[in-house]
C-alpha cells in the first residue's frame, strides 16, 4: 500500500472513542433507542421458524437435515436452538 502512496495507521481505542465521539455515534445510537430503533441485522430465526426445526428434530431429522428444509443456515439454527434453551432454562 505504501507503494502506491497510502498510508496505514493503527488508532488505539482511546483514540477510536474520540472519533466516534466527534462523528456524534452514541448521540444517533441514543436518538435511535428513543425512536424505538434496534441496530443489527434481523434475526434469521423468527419464533415459527424456530418451532418448525423442534418438530423436524423430534421427528428424527438431524440439525443440519432441518436447517436445511426451513433454508437457513445450521449455525444459525444451532444458535437460535442454544439461545432459547437458555432463556428456558
């Protein structure tokens, strides 16, 4: 990169919050939670999805086999399972 005239730096973390800071992020983080308004991507296993894998693998299809038939992925099925055990529990 220095080849073609860039220059990298690395900024510390300290440095990292003063930037966020001056971009006004945790002001539009703040503005958005008021709103209602949740960042991230949308969860990919909704709560029928998530029942449809239960039944599929109480009918003896494996993980994999049930993730397959809902077509998402099966860490993302693994994940969802994991995580609603845990609220369960």
């Amino acid at each position: 990169m220095r080849q073609s005239g860039f220059t990298v730096k690395a900024i510390e973390a300290v440095d990292m919050s003063k930037v966020k800071k001056k971009l006004g992020v945790p002001a539009g983080l703040a503005s958005a939670a008021a709103r209602g308004r949740k960042g991230g991507r949308k969860p990919v296993i909704t709560a029928e999805r998530l029942q449809r894998a239960r039944e599929h693998i109480a009918n003896g299809l494996n993980v994999r086999e049930a993730a397959a038939r809902l077509k998402v992925g099966k860490t993302a099925l693994y994940a969802a399972l994991q995580a609603a055990s845990a609220a369960n529990s």
